[in-house]
C-alpha cells in the first residue's frame, strides 16, 4: 500500500468512499492485535515481530514455527473467522513440508468465484486493483536450490523466496501463489 501512501492519507479522512466504510486507525489497530492474538495462542508460533507504519502503510507480522501444521492452524482459524463471501475451495493446508525430500509447498487452490465477485464490483471499485501486487517473502534456515512458480525468485544468498504477483493477475486466475520450493540438505 506504501505505493500509494498519499492517496491513502487522503482516503483515511473520509469516513467512506463509494459506499465502502473506511477502517480508521484504531479499527485497523485493532484487525492487528486480533491477528496478533490468535498467533499468540496457537501452539508452536513463537518469537512474534511486527511493525506498523500509516505513514508508509507498510504493515508486518512475522514469526517462527515449529511447523507448518502451526501456521495452517492459524490460516484455517482466520479464514473461517472472516469467510464472509463463502469461498468454499479455499483449502485450509496451506503449506506442507516433507522432510524427508526436504521440500516445502505453498498450496493454493484458484476458486471461480473469487473472479466471479470481482466482476461483480462496480468499474471504480475494480481500478483499485490496477496498480495492487501480492507480495510474499519465504525464509529458511536451509539453502534454496529451486521453485515451481516462475514468478517466485530466489534471494542471492539462497536464503529466502521472494514472489510478487499483480492482484488483478491473481484475481482472475491467470497467476497463482503455489510454489514447490526445494531446499538443499
């Protein structure tokens, strides 16, 4: 959102805009601290960072896991809590990691729907999405030898996956965020 941060300032004095409300700092404050409380609460989530900036709108949450069965417990939790538009194919496995091939995955099912309900928007809805991005930075301890997705790049030092899709490409299910990431031993 830092991208456009001055036209976010402008919006967070509106009360809403074209029929949407507009969360105020403190209502985002408090969709912060309600992640943060269900991170805390879930077994094996530990060393829980985070960082808020409304000047930038740039907003972290980062942690350690014992295993991805931790974070797929907090997905699942989260989804279920605000599924509003029911979209019943998202999976709740959301990441998996065999160790024994030493392979981490990043599941991601595409639902018609979610393209279905974008269309649904009016045109000056749809335009916020021009210019938005999905990005997701991965971090292992171990070595980086490869990825599936071709938009996903690994870091030089091959210790981190950094993958950044345009929204509107991910919405109608041109791109997707699966990824089959294999570390070396």
């Amino acid at each position: 959102m830092s991208k456009s941060k001055t036209k976010l300032a402008s919006l967070m004095l509106l009360d809403s805009i074209n029929g949407y409300k507009i969360p105020s700092e403190d209502e985002i404050d408090e969709s912060f601290k309600d992640i943060l409380y269900h991170l805390e609460k879930t077994p094996g989530i530990s060393n829980i960072k985070k960082t808020k900036d409304f000047d930038n709108y740039i907003f972290t949450i980062s942690c350690d896991f014992k295993n991805v069965d931790n974070v797929n417990a907090i997905f699942k939790e989260l989804i279920k809590k605000q599924n509003k538009n029911n979209y019943t194919n998202f999976t709740t496995t959301n990441l998996s990691y065999n160790p024994s091939e030493n392979v981490f995955n990043r599941h991601f099912t595409y639902d018609d729907a979610i393209k279905k309900s974008f269309n649904t928007l009016k045109n000056e809805d749809r335009k916020v999405f021009d210019n938005a991005s999905y990005t997701c930075i991965y971090r292992f301890q171990d070595k980086v030898k490869s990825v599936s997705n071709t938009n996903a790049k690994i870091a030089p030092n091959k210790g981190a996956v950094f993958l950044k899709i345009d929204a509107l490409s991910l919405i109608l299910g041109e791109k997707n965020v699966e990824n089959k990431i294999q570390l070396i031993n």
